[in-house]
C-alpha cells in the first residue's frame, strides 16, 4: 500500500497566534511504508496554548525516529505496545506541560490526536476534542470526543442536536497539560485501502457539516498532493466565511 499526505494549518479570522500544532511522515520500514501524523489544538492565554502543542508534537516525533525503528524489526507491532510507549508520552508530557505553567504562572493544555498507519493497521489515540476520520463510501468519525456534550449525549442526557447548541460544547474533559492526570483513548483498526483518512482540530468541523467533508475530500478526487491541498483550502476558507474564530488545522492521508 502506497500513501500521499497533505496538512494545513489557519491562523483564523480572530486569533493573534495559532496555537495549532501538527507534524505528518511518510515512513520506509522493512515492513513497507508507514505514515504517522500528530495534530494539536492548544489553549491558553497569549502564545501558551502554542507551547503546548508544540510540546507534545515534538515528543511524539522522537517516538518515531527513536522508537518506531524498532518496533518494526518485529515480526508483528502490537496494539499493546503501540498503547504502552503512547500512553508514557502523554502521562510525561502532561507533567512537564504542568510544570511550565507553573513555572510561568500560567494554565496551558492541549488535544492531541495521533494516528500510525501501517500496511494492514491504523492505531489512533486521542485526547481532548480533536478527530480521526475515514473517508470511503461514506464518512466514519473514528476518536470519540472527550467532552461534556460527548459524555452526556453517550449516557443519553442530551440529543445529539442539544449537543450542538449547548453552550458548554466546548468544554473538555481533559488535555494534556490542564489536568491532574490524563486518560487516553486508543482505537484500532484495519486500514482500507482507496481511502482518506484526516486528522482535524475542532476549528475545522465547526462550521461545515460531515456530508461536506466527505464531499469535498472524496478519495477519487485526491490522486497527488496538489489536489489535497487544494481541497483542503477550500473547506479551511469555507469554515472562514461562516464565521469560525478559532485557528484551523487538517491532515490528510490518501491510501493508495
């Protein structure tokens, strides 16, 4: 399986700073070509939030130059190692995001969500309000948001139409760096081939539905990096003209 990739990144209409973070490779591996990409919304007052996600991106892109290597010497990458070594990377950089803030005196964090794709495999872990989707003969959210509105919808207190317009929609249950300890999601599964898939901050899926996303990034239509980031552009623009304030960020991933 082949790959190409593509990522964008907005300062918005609003914002003095992106605090956005993101960071995508296209990696060649004795077990074939593998892509790993790491998004970032950060937080916090003046260029805080940008620390953050800057912070966690820069770990997670050690894991793959000092990490990854050996992982695919084996014979087969577990899910439950690719768990273990993400898991410490959050749990370490919560407590050095923690201990700037504290230092600074200021209150920082960030999402993350992250994403390997190997041959056969995706593993995805998320933290925050950040996405994963897969686009193929439809459109599939893969993370679950880690949100007020996500928890209350899920335990059926709230539609997910009340969820959109609630005034807490926005609040989080924890990031990376604002919270006393941090519980990852990890999700698994089998990469399609002929397929997108996208990493995205908040900021991007506000103000354009699904179905547009999957309009405007059908996999037929993305055959080289041009295209994509063209495609791009135009959903970061169109999210612009209605109005998002806050900064703007997508990767994606075409299989081939």
């Amino acid at each position: 399986m082949n790959f190409i990739i593509s990522a964008t990144t907005d300062i918005g209409t609003t914002k003095k700073t992106n605090q956005d973070s993101l960071s995508m490779k296209v990696i060649r591996t004795p077990a074939g070509r593998m892509v790993f990409a790491v998004l970032c919304d950060g937080m916090g007052g003046l260029s805080s939030g940008e620390v953050a996600s800057a912070t966690v991106v820069k770990a997670f892109h050690e894991w793959v130059v000092k990490e990854l290597p050996g992982l695919c010497m084996q014979t087969e990458i577990m899910d439950s190692e690719i768990k273990s070594q993400w898991e410490k990377i959050i749990t370490q950089q919560n407590e050095k995001i923690k201990s700037y803030g504290a230092r600074q005196g200021v209150r920082l964090g960030t999402t993350v969500v992250a994403m390997l794709l190997t041959q056969s495999r995706y593993y995805i872990l998320n933290v925050g309000d950040s996405r994963a989707y897969e686009i193929k003969n439809g459109i599939r959210q893969l993370t679950a948001d880690q949100t007020f509105v996500a928890r209350e919808v899920a335990c059926g207190n709230m539609t997910e139409e009340q969820a959109k317009m609630d005034e807490r929609r926005n609040v989080l249950l924890q990031c990376v760096g604002a919270s006393e300890e941090v519980y990852p999601d990890m999700f698994f599964g089998e990469v399609q081939r002929d397929a997108v898939y996208m990493l995205c901050s908040d900021g991007f899926r506000h103000e354009i539905t699904p179905e547009e996303i999957e309009e405007g990034l059908q996999p037929d239509m993305l055959l080289d990096e041009h295209k994509m980031q063209c495609c791009a552009t135009e959903l970061v623009e169109k999210n612009k003209m209605r109005g998002e304030r806050d900064n703007i960020s997508v990767a994606l991933i075409r299989t081939f």
